[in-house]
C-alpha cells in the first residue's frame, strides 16, 4: 500500500508530520514517500493551505493536518483493509 505525505520544504509541520508517520508505518507493509507540492501550481492551488496532508495512493483518501498517532494508524490501516491484488 502506497501512501504519499503532501508537503514542501521548509514546512515544519510537515516534518514533523513525516517523523510521525514514519513512526507509526514502521514494521507495516507500507511504502510512504513525500511530495514537494511547490513542483506544480496545480499542487500549491489545492494543498497550499492544508499541507502536511497524507493521501492513500490507491484511493485517494486524504488525511489533513492536525493528526495523532492514532489517526495516522487507523488512517493507514482502514486505507489497506480489503486489498489484496486479485
């Protein structure tokens, strides 16, 4: 499962949202990578003012910034329930 952490650099909501998800994915079969939304208009137009926002690859589900521990945890483990590749 494939989930991606909307942010930018210099953001430092969005680092420490990076070490939070990091610890909360650690030992699950997740693949979580960042995006720099300042690389497209089209990104700073729609996350500008959200960032650090996490979306699930697979289905678009966005989770925005204030989240915990237990959100990151529910958020990723909901994303992946039911998805095994048939």
């Amino acid at each position: 499962m494939s989930f991606v952490l909307l942010g930018t650099e210099g953001c430092h909501l969005c680092e420490v949202a990076a070490g939070l998800i990091v610890s909360v994915a650690q030992g699950g079969a997740y693949d979580v990578y960042q995006e720099d939304i300042a690389d497209s208009v089209e990104g700073v137009e729609r996350y500008g003012t959200r960032i650090p926002v996490l979306r699930n690859e697979r289905n678009g589900a966005e989770l925005d910034w204030p989240f915990g521990p237990d959100e990151v945890h529910r958020f990723i483990t909901e994303g992946t329930e039911g998805t095994s590749d048939q």
